[in-house]
C-alpha cells in the first residue's frame, strides 16, 4: 500500500496559556485528492493547515510526511514548503511586497530560479488566477478578492505538490468564488492535491473528494464527502447541518422510491436539472438512484 502524501496522528497542540487547539488529531492527505477541512468557528481548522507546512509544531504526535514523520530543522522546514504551499486565511497576513508582480515572484526567485525562469512562473499563476492585468498594481491597493488571488498566485508560482487554503472562498463574491474554483480545479486535473479549510457545508458538499469533519480540536470523522455529510449526528456533534442541496436531493431521491437508481446532485445546477425533468415528466421517475453525485461547477 503507498503511504499518504501527509498525514497526522495524535497531533496536539496548546497555544500560549494552556489553551488546547488541537488534540488526539488524526488526518490522512491523500494524492490527487480535494479534501475539506470543515468544521465551525474555533474547532481548530486554521492551527491543524498551520502544522501541514511546518508553521507550527506539535506539542505531541506528528506530522508524516511521505510516511516518515517531518523534521523540523531550516532545511528540512524548506524543502516541507517547497511541497506545500499554505495559503492564509487572511491575503494581508500573506501579500509582503509592494506590487503584484513583486509579490508573486518572490517566491521563485527565491527558489533559485533565473530571471526569465521566474517571470515565467508568475505569468503562469497570475493568468491562472486571471489577475495578470493587476501585474504592476499596488498589493495595499487591491479589493480584498483581489488580494486573496494574488496571494494564491504568490504560492501557485512555487508550483506546490500540495496546496492548502485556509477557507479560500471567505470574502469573495459569486463571480470570485467560481473562478478560484475553476482554477483551483484546473490544477487539481493538472495533479495538485488540494486542501482548503471552511465551515461552509455546501462549498464542502459540491466540490471536495473526502471532507475531514472537525470539532473542538479534532477530527470527528473523515471520508467520502456524500458519507461524512449524510450522518446528521455526527453533523450535529460538530454543530453544523447537513447541505440543503444534499437534503433535497435525498428528498428526490426518496420521492422515486428510493430504491431506484438515481444520481445525487452535487451542484445547483445538477440539482436544478434534475428537478426540471421531473417537473417535465412527473410520472417519469427520472434518473437512476445512485450514490456516485453528478458534479457540474
Ligand atoms: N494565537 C492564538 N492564541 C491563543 N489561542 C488561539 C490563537 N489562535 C487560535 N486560538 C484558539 O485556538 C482554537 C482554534 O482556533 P483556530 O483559529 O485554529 O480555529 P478555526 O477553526 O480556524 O476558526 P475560524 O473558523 O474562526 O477561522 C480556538 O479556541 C482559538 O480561540
Ligand atoms: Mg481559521
């Protein structure tokens, strides 16, 4: 069997003043995957990413890395960020130099890269992150959607193995939220495995492979997203509710008893679909019910 990408085990973690943000925690990052991190305010979201690229170290457990627990010496510290790259959830406590195009080439060039070599990779994350236009702008002069993308172009041009945003939707409007998801999910297709923190269980719901549930500094459950989101009382333990896409899709499912082979919805639009055909044809149950969900972004 190969090892996960990264993984935890008994992670804990105390903030100054005894405050315990992290306990008993147990995640596994496989390659290729989308998983969400998703849990409420205060559950520990933010300290666990915070550990997956060496930020933080734990006061017990460890970080695996390739199956082998992660040093923390400088080099190996850089070679870990190299791999993976963290995306704050805030682009202020990311974005450092004075334009875009300083900011987003900082990190290449500090890799070693040569001049053109680096001009390069920024073109490649700003056009990614369609921001190219905002090249020579001011970063303390951007939108705060601005900011958020030029700071996912800022850790894009390392080209990470695995990328972790710290709930990279917070803050953006429609049009943002589904571009970063388009190009999140172009990258994803290009082989990055992906991490991203959020409380949004719709957001988890339409786009993550494996959702790892957290409450109170801990993972409750982690696995399939149609699974982990379905236990409404593992839900409730965390204090969130089922998606209401997910919801009404059971519903229609159920409504065509249930037993039939229908697929589950996972984006409004598939949902809307579904819902249309029936409407068109009440009496034609429709689909076929199954447990593998039509994704449409
Ligand atoms: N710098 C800090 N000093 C002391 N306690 C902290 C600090 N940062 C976080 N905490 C505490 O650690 C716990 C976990 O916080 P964390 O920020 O990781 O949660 P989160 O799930 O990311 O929350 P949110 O959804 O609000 O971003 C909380 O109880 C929080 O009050
Ligand atoms: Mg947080």
């Amino acid at each position: 069997m190969t090892e996960p990408l990264l993984a935890t085990r008994g992670l804990e973690y105390r903030y100054p003043g005894g405050i315990v943000a992290l306990h008993d925690l147990d995640l596994t990052i496989e390659r290729g995957r989308k998983l969400a991190v998703l849990g409420s305010n205060g559950s520990g979201k933010t300290t666990l990413l915070l550990h997956l690229n060496g930020t933080l170290r734990p006061a017990r457990g460890e970080v695996l890395f390739d199956g082998r627990p992660a040093a923390y010496d400088h080099r190996a510290i850089n070679a870990w960020r190299r791999r993976v790259g963290l995306v704050l959830q805030e682009p202020d406590d990311q974005l450092f130099a004075a334009t875009v195009e300083q900011d987003v080439s900082f990190g290449p060039l500090n890799l070693g890269l040569s001049d053109l070599a680096a001009r390069q990779r920024v073109d490649e994350a700003l056009a990614a992150l369609r921001i190219a236009h905002l090249a020579s702008r001011a970063t303390h002069a951007l939108s705060f959607g601005q900011k958020k993308r030029a700071a996912i172009a800022g850790v894009l041009a390392m080209r990470p193995e695995i990328l972790v945003l710290d709930e990279p939707t917070a803050g953006l409007d429609l049009h943002g939220v589904t571009h970063l998801l388009g190009a999140l999910q172009q990258l994803h297709e290009t082989g990055t495995t992906l991490v991203f923190s959020t409380h949004d269980v719709e957001l988890a719901y339409s786009w993550a492979d494996e959702v790892a549930l957290f409450h109170d500094g801990t993972v409750l459950c982690q696995g399939e997203t149609t699974t982990v989101l379905k236990d409404r009382e593992m839900l409730q333990q965390a204090r969130l509710r089922p998606p209401l896409l997910l919801e009404l899709a059971q519903m229609l499912c159920e409504e065509n008893g249930g037993g039939e082979r229908q697929p589950l919805p996972r984006s409004r639009d598939a949902l809307l679909a579904v819902l249309r055909r029936k409407l068109a044809s009440p009496k034609d149950g429709g689909d076929e019910c199954i447990d593998q969900p039509i994704i449409m972004l």
